[in-house]
C-alpha cells in the first residue's frame, strides 16, 4: 500500500479558506486505486496533516497525472498554503485507523471528521 503523508503550514489568516477547500477533495473516492484519506489540524501552529492511502503507486501516480491538479484548482486551496512537505511511503498496513491515529497523534493532532474521505 502507498501512503503519502502530508504536512501544511498554512497563512495565518487562510485557516478557514484551507479547511474548506479540504472538504472539497471527497471526489478523489472515486479513484480507481484509493482506499482512504484522513486529516487534522494544529491551530497552534498553523499546520494541516493529512495521510492517504492507495493501494498502489501505479493507481497514486494516474491520480497524480490526470486528477490531482484538476480537483486542487476546484478546493481553492491556492493561495492558502505557505509550505508543504510530503513524504511517500510502501508498505504493508493492517490497520490504517490505527495508524492515521497514532501518525496524527504524534504530530499533536486529532482527526478531523469533516475531511475524512472513504471508499465505504
């Protein structure tokens, strides 16, 4: 399984504007390839973390070519992101709650129900 972990500093007065724009992304459940995204938020330091999950690199690298940038330019989200790091990663995951939880933890963060996409 890929997943592709996402950290970012988002503009002090954009907090608002990056939140809902991140709701926006619930169409990526229609992706071939997708299992699952989730994400939180740091107000203290003005940080969003999402983590997603795909079953391949394969179907993670069609979304990147052919949809991720056509649903961003739809969030809104631009202009509201002053850095982003994200780090990629393979391997086998038994539970993704479990791990969303404890990554999202040790970033001193909870989920955030409201950007939680599943293909359930």
């Amino acid at each position: 399984m890929l997943i592709k972990k996402i950290i970012c500093e988002v503009k002090k007065d954009h907090a608002i504007a990056f939140a809902l724009g991140q709701k926006r992304w619930k169409e990526i459940k229609h992706i071939d390839g997708f299992v699952a995204q989730y994400g939180g938020w740091s107000e203290s330091e003005h940080k969003a973390f999402i983590i997603g999950f795909w079953r391949s690199r394969s179907s993670y690298n069609e979304f990147m070519e052919k949809c991720h940038d056509l649903i961003y330019e739809k969030t809104g989200q631009g202009g509201t992101i002053e850095s982003i790091d994200v780090l990629i990663d393979e391997k086998e995951v038994d539970n993704i709650k479990t791990l969303t939880i404890e990554w999202l933890h040790n970033q001193a963060s909870t989920i955030c129900e409201e950007w939680t996409i599943t293909t359930d």
